[in-house]
C-alpha cells in the first residue's frame, strides 16, 4: 500500500517537481517510503503535525494546500451567503512562510478574504487578529518547540481558540479532498489576500498593557530574556520597553529568527538546557529573573535567582501558581475582584493554583489537556456571564490573562512576570520566597512529566499497547500509596476501586487516564495530540520536600517499571 501510494505520487500533476525529486531519491528505501506513506499525516483536533518532506505522512505544499481546502469546504457550507475571512500567521520554521503563503493562496481561490502577516508573528497575535477583523477561522503555521525538521498547521474558530466544536467536521471535509479538488490562486496582486502588521501590533500590544495590575511600580529589575530563535523578540522587548522597564538584556546569539535553532539541543523553555546562554548572561548582568519564549511565542519559561545568586528554574505549575497567586492578590488589594471570578487549568495541571483561588473565593474549572478547551470554557463564560475569568494555565508553560486573546499568550505573561517581579521586589522578597510562602500555606506540591517517544507504526502500536495495558489492569497501588480512584477520560467514567462504583464525567471523550491517590496526589497517562509521544504526569503532595521528593521517586520508577513490561500484540 505505502508502495502504491509512493507511485501515485510520482506519476500526480496535482504533486511538484521539487517534491518529486525528494521522493525519487528514496525508490529504493523501502523502510522510508513506508514511514512516509503508510498513512495521511494525521490531522488532529487542533491540527497537524510533522517532519517536512515529500510524502502523505509529512507536512509539505500539498498537505497544507489539502488541509486548506477542506477548511475551505466546511467554512462554505457552515457560513452560507455570509463574507468569510481567515487570518495567517506564521513562525520562524523552514518553509513556514511558504506555507502560509500556499494556505493563503487556497483560500482565496475558494472566494475567502485573507489576512495575512507581513512576517512571523507569535501564535496569541493571531488568535487576536481572528478576533480583531472578526475572520471566521484562522491558521498558524508553526510546530511550537518541536525539532527544526519539523512544522504544523493550527487551526482556530471564530472565537480565536483552537476548534473544537468543529474539529470533526472539519477533519472529515478534509479526509474527503481528493489532490484535484484543491483549487488555488496566485499570491502576487491578489485582491482577496490583505497583508497585514505594524496596525495589528500596536492594537494588540494596547490591550495588553491594559491588563497591567500595578504600572507605577518601579520597574528598576533586571531580565534576561531568549527568543529562542523564534517570533518573541520583537513583540516581548515592545511591550516592556513600553510599560517603562529598562534594563531587558536579550541574548544575542539567540535574538534573531533562525530555523535550525542552531544555538539549543531544543528550542523548548521546558528545558533547562535551552537557558544556558541565558543563564551566563543572567550571571553577567546580575539579572533577577530571565525568560524564555518558545518559536511560536505561546509558551513562556522562568528562571529566578535565589539568595545566594544562584539561578534556579521554575516548572510550569510553579509560575502557574506564582501568577494565580499575583493576580488574584492584586485584584484584591484593588479592591477590584469580582464576585464570580473563575481561574480555568486543566486536568494535569497542579491543584495548588485551586488552593490559592479558594482562599480568594474563586472558582476553579478543570478542562481536557490543551488550551483549546479553556478558550471554549472561557467563551461559555462571556456568552452565559456565570463567571468571570481571571487567569488560565497549563502546566506546559502556558498562561493567558484578558480576553482578547483565546489561547495561551507569552507575551501577555512575559508582562506578568515581570511586573510581579518588580512588585514582590519592592517589598524585600524574591520570587522563590513568595512560593515558598506558597508552599507553607497550601503544602509542598510536586510536578513532573516524562515525554516517552514513540516514532514510526511500530512506536504508534506501543503506545497504543501501554495505554491498553493500564486502562486494563488498573493500577491499584503504587509506592506504598493506595489509588482508590481510576478515571478513564475516553470512556466517560470515574471508577471507584474500593467499592466498583462508576459515575460517568463531563468531558469530552480522550484517550486519558488518571489515577487518584487517596492522599489528592495523582498519575496521567496521555498520548501526545501532536506529537509521536506518550506524555505521562505525576503530582504529588507531601508535608515537605523531601517527602514529596521521595515519593515521587519512588512511583516515577515504578510505574516507568510497567511501562518497559508492556508487550505488543500482533
């Protein structure tokens, strides 16, 4: 089959040249054109993902002009006889503007008007131009912090959030284009595509100095901050040079676009690794925090220095709980929080940011893995005015406060983070010692995930075997600690193990499972959406560090035990 396919595309009119003479270099590797043909790149709820190259499972002018005219296809049959608009942004990948400019090209030619960024711009700017030109979709071409071989294509609603109400429909007009159904116009002079840029910023950037909680404080801290090669540096130095801080140091082998992410092993703020260049500047410079943005600019990671000069990095739940906790305070003082506030995470996200809303008579609302969901809640919430949101987070390092934008935003919590640097700063204490202060009130929490990857049909029937294997024998006991709760997400059910009782859940169906100690620590499982990964999750809560660290330990290697015990059946 994958052999077959490799000849359609050869002898395709609809396939180029260039893509042509990438696939002739491969007729005798049969393990290649399996891995590339043996499937359509899958195109997910939010979009796809992949290797760049010739081929069905690859991300190329063809896929993208397909996926293109199969949202074309929806967009007319749902928005009859209305105007239908769509913005592009894109980021600083190989052949991200190429992209852009093919996807732009197609839905002109289905008679859509485009707008499109003058040049890379970070993914939250484009879920705000959606809804600043009131477009009906949108597309970033981006594939956030994965490997330099790779790009994606997201897809967004109306509302400015990631699809989800209209994912399937949208994945099945697509599975339906056939490559001669795909029409496309020429870029140059095209009446349907606006290019747009410096007008967008400044509105954008306006809002977000509004959500600025106290802009008199004195802004005399010291940032370091890195790109990491990608859209950030432009947008981020604006809105801070803007606000008045002055002393924002960048790292110059990192600050300007570069696809290859030459400088990092990952161009990923997860990762310790990719602040090393950040982290000697901070030592030159005496920098009291440094942040880094992903390529696409929606995910944001924070050192901090401690009090003996040292730099020591936060994880995702950390800065989580360290904003959650700044902006719920600040309201507060203000005198400004509303009765029905409500702060939106998801399911593997650390309970201590529900600790701290409690304590502010907030709301907490847990959604599915994905920030396309808060978007979809937060829309809810200004459609039925029952809550207001304050603040959403994932423990992957993305945060959005405001509205205007409907997914996570670093250039919004770029601005958060350092104004509560400088807020905290005035009152003689560090970061680390307001989560410490944190910590003490609520208890110590814990966080880590492991990224597990499976590449290729072989690695898909693994995953697909461990997810089997602990869905299956559910876990029951894990370091000592018993698990009386077992949530399985694609099925719709809570399982109470001590008594066999089962109640069903209010989520949408995903492949997730959840284990819930009887202590509120807890373990995920969860395929990666985009990815060829199984992510899997622990949080754990202890009366102290050690302790937290040593159960952790102690389950991680457990449970990392019966994962290489796993089996794959044929």
């Amino acid at each position: 089959m994958s052999r077959e396919k490799y000849e359609m595309w050869l002898d395709s009119p609809y396939v180029d040249d260039i893509l042509k003479e990438e696939l002739k270099l491969i007729e005798n590797d049969d393990h290649e054109i399996e891995d590339r043909f043996y499937r359509e790149l899958e195109f997910g709820t939010g979009g796809m993902r992949g290797k760049i190259g010739a081929g069905s499972n690859r991300i190329n002018i063809v896929t993208v002009a397909k996926a293109t005219q199969g949202i074309s296809n929806f967009l007319k049959e749902k928005h009859k006889d209305e105007e239908i608009s769509a913005a592009i942004a894109y980021d600083s990948r190989y052949m991200s503007k190429e992209f852009a400019e093919k996807a732009a090209c197609v839905f002109a030619a289905n008679n859509i008007n485009v707008y499109l960024f003058e040049g890379l711009r970070p993914t939250p700017e484009l879920s705000y131009a959606v809804r600043h030109f009131k477009c009906k979709a949108g597309v970033v071409i981006t594939a956030s912090h994965n490997p330099s071989d790779y790009n994606g294509y997201k897809v967004y609603d109306q509302y400015g959030g990631q699809v989800v109400e209209d994912a399937d429909a949208i994945i099945s007009s697509i599975e339906k284009v056939m490559l001669r159904d795909i029409i496309c116009s020429d870029f140059e002079n095209n009446k349907k595509i606006t290019v747009i840029g410096n007008d967008v910023d400044t509105s954008y950037i306006d809002e977000i100095k509004k959500l600025s909680l106290n802009s008199d404080v004195e802004k005399d801290i010291k940032v370091v901050y890195t790109p990491l090669h990608g859209t950030g540096n432009m947008l981020v130095k604006r809105v801070l040079a803007e606000l008045g801080y002055k002393n924002i140091f960048v790292v110059k082998e990192q600050e300007n676009p570069d696809p290859e992410f030459s400088t990092v092993k990952s161009p990923n703020p997860e990762e310790i690794s990719s602040f090393e260049m950040a982290i000697k500047k901070a030592q030159e410079s005496d920098a009291d925090i440094i942040l880094g943005t992903d390529p696409d600019c929606d995910r944001v990671g924070l050192v901090v220095k401690n009090r003996e000069g040292e730099y020591v990095p936060l994880n995702g739940n950390q800065t989580g709980a360290l904003l959650i906790n700044y902006v719920l305070g600040s309201l507060k003082e203000k005198d400004e929080l509303p009765h029905n506030g409500a702060v939106i995470n998801t399911i593997v996200t650390s309970e201590i940011g529900r600790a701290i809303a409690e304590k502010y008579n907030v709301s907490t609302f847990n959604t599915l893995t994905g920030f396309k969901y808060i978007a979809e809640l937060m829309q809810n919430f200004e459609e039925t005015k029952e809550y207001s949101f304050l603040f959403g987070y994932e423990e992957s390092y993305g945060y959005l406060a405001g509205t205007f934008v409907r997914d996570k935003d670093a250039v919004i919590a770029s601005m958060l983070i350092c104004e509560m640097s400088a807020y905290y700063k005035t009152k003689g204490k560090l970061l680390l010692d307001i989560l410490q202060d944190i910590y003490e009130e609520h208890g110590y929490y814990i966080e880590e995930t492991i990224s597990l990857s499976f590449a290729g049909l072989t690695g898909l029937n693994k995953m697909r075997a461990i997810m089997d294997d602990f869905r299956e024998n559910k876990l029951r006991i894990l370091a000592g600690k018993n698990i009386p709760y077992f949530y399985d997400y694609k099925l719709g059910i809570v399982l109470n193990l001590t008594n066999g009782n089962v109640e069903k859940l209010n989520y949408p169906k995903s492949d997730v499972l959840k284990f819930l100690f009887e202590d509120g620590s807890w373990l995920v499982l969860r395929p990666s959406g985009t990815e060829p990964k199984l992510k899997i999750y622990f949080s754990i809560k202890g009366v102290n560090k050690i302790d937290s660290m040593n159960v952790l330990k102690s389950v991680k290697e457990e449970v990392l035990n019966l994962i290489d015990r796993v089996q794959i059946h044929s």
